[in-house]
C-alpha cells in the first residue's frame, strides 16, 4: 500500500540551486528537517528535475540540482529556473548556492587575500553589477568582446536579499564574517553525507596560490596563515558568470581586473534572466592551471553554512507566500 502523502507546492517560499551533487549535499545537511512525501503527478509532467524539499530556519525549502550527466552551466540554470516558475507559485526568494574560482589581487592596497574555502557574496557596490556575464557580447575589429549590457545580468537580486547581506557583513565585520560562518559551518558538517566524501578542512598546504608577471612567468605568493577560528571568511563584490571553465592565470587576472570581479562561476548569468536570485559561491580553486578537486567538499559545504546564516537572519513574515511573488523579467 502506498502510503506517501503528497507535497504541497504552494507552501515553499525559498528555491535553493545547487547544480553538482557535491554542492546539493551540503545543501541537503542544511535542512533542519526533510519534508518525505511525493509531489503530485500534475506537478511532475514534463518536468526534468526533483526538487528535494524541508524547512530550515522556519522556511519551507525547495533544493533543485540536476541529474548526473548533465551539462551545466547559464543554460541548466534558466532550464531550472524555468520550471521552478511554473511549478511553485509562492517562491519569494532564491539562492544560487555551490563552488566557484575565487580570483585574489595582491596589486591593490589593502590586497584582496581570497583563500580556498572563502565565501564569495554577489553584492553591487558603487552602481557596479553583482554578477557580470563575461562571455556575452559581440566581438570588435580589434578582436576583444564587446558585453552586452555591460555584461550585468538583467536583475539584481531581491531586494530583501541585498538588505540581508549588508545585515550580516555589518554583524560579522571584526572578524571578515568567519565566526558566523565558521557556526554554521560547525552545525551541518557532520549531517553531511556523501560516501568517500570530506567535508572537513584539507588544510593550508593544499592551498598554494600562484600569480604571473607581466610576461607570463609563474610564481608562488607567499601568504601568512590565519588562525584557525578565522581560516574561511567572507568576500562580497562582483562575481563574473559564463559558460567556460577558465584555467589560464593570465586570462583570469586581465577579467578580474577589467570588471573589479572577486571570483568566476558558472549559472548566475542564465538564472538571472529569469529570477532575482542571491549567489553565494564556496571558493575551491583559483581559476589557473592548477584547479584541483581537493577544496571542493569544503567550499560547497561553506557556501551552504553562508546560506543558512541567510535563512537565520530572515524572518519567516518576510516570506509570507503570495502567488507568483518570485520577480520574473518581462
């Protein structure tokens, strides 16, 4: 006898997107409760994604990743997005939440010291874009790429969002938002489950940081430890956001400097187009060469404790559900 009952998709005001399985694991042990149950078959027709669905902080969650095999990327995004849109009418607020190349400058005073495990927040600062979509443009005579929009995406995110941010930038200051972080951080860790998988620090001899010199020539930076209770902070700034995956040190500095960005990911750009989402990315390389997988576990899980902190410092009366309140463009 089937006894599952069925999910309610009108009570879920938060939509999570989390497109690897690394990034939806510790999206997963971030939930305070799972909500067990099916959705109704109106609700699955055509669609290509499964939401999991909980509460955290007294919201009603929703997680959307993508099926294993998948290409990711701007298009995957909108494609969630997009059904997301028809299938949940209450969604407030949604969060773009996994890994992302984090980009240091030790040209500019004070330097921007981005470690692996660091937190990368979309936030505008002096009418600048949060998020930059890199590759979206037309090319010139003199072959460089002319963005569209200059290169900002369509929306900023919600406005409710953007308060939050500076909220807990301003709470957290002293300590460049590590003691917050590093609670949450401490709270779901060991609810995270993925066999062969370590959510734990890998440790400052994994994280070597290389820079070039003008004519390409490659050197190690050498960089002071931070003390332990403070080895992950929070960054906010403008992310850049396209569909390739950037390895070459020399590239990644002449973008992080032509559009001041603190990091480079993936899915912002094509989400949104559609939704006004919050991103908050986990820094697990540094966009060169040397881009390995040993941060990975470490930086999703961070991002999922900065998302969470989110959801603490939200009121459930500020997510009140109403139908179609997720701002779409027209």
């Amino acid at each position: 006898m089937d006894n599952m009952q069925d999910l309610d998709p009108k009570i879920y005001t938060v939509l999570w997107i989390c497109p690897l399985k690394v990034e939806a694991d510790a999206a997963y042990a971030a939930l305070d409760n799972q909500h067990r149950g099916r959705w109704a078959q109106s609700d699955s027709n055509g669609k290509h994604y499964a939401p999991t669905a909980g509460d955290m902080c007294g919201h009603n969650v929703i997680i959307m990743t993508i099926p294993p095999g998948t290409l990711y990327g701007t298009t995957t995004a909108t494609s969630i997005a997009t059904e997301v849109r028809m299938s949940f009418p209450s969604i407030r607020i949604g969060l773009l939440v996994g890994i992302a190349a984090g980009l240091p400058n030790f040209s500019c005073n004070p330097p921007i010291d981005i470690r692996l495990g660091d937190v990368l927040v979309a936030l505008s600062f002096d009418e600048k874009p949060p998020v930059v979509a890199y590759d979206l443009g037309k090319e010139t005579g003199n072959a460089e790429l002319e963005l569209l929009r200059h290169g900002q995406a369509l929306h900023l995110s919600e406005s409710v969002l953007r308060s939050m941010f500076g909220n807990i930038w301003r709470s957290d200051a002293k300590t460049n938002g590590s003691a917050s972080l590093m609670y949450y951080y401490n709270s779901i860790k060991d609810k995270a489950v993925s066999p062969g998988c370590s959510w734990e620090y890998p440790g400052c001899h994994e994280d070597i940081y290389f820079d070039v010199d003008e004519d390409g020539i490659e050197h190690e930076v050498t960089r002071d430890s931070r003390p332990d209770a403070m080895r992950s902070q929070v960054w906010y700034g403008s992310l850049g956001s396209g569909n390739r995956v950037m390895k070459d040190r020399r590239k990644s500095n002449q973008l992080r400097d032509r559009h001041n960005l603190i990091g480079l990911e993936m899915e912002a750009a094509g989400i949104l187009n559609d939704f006004r989402v919050g991103v908050i990315r986990g820094v697990s390389d540094y966009a060169d060469k040397h881009k390995k997988a040993t941060f990975r576990p470490y930086a999703a899980i961070m991002a999922a404790a900065y998302a969470k902190l989110v959801m603490a410092f939200l009121t459930p009366d500020k997510l009140t559900p109403t139908p179609q309140t997720m701002q779409t463009s027209q």
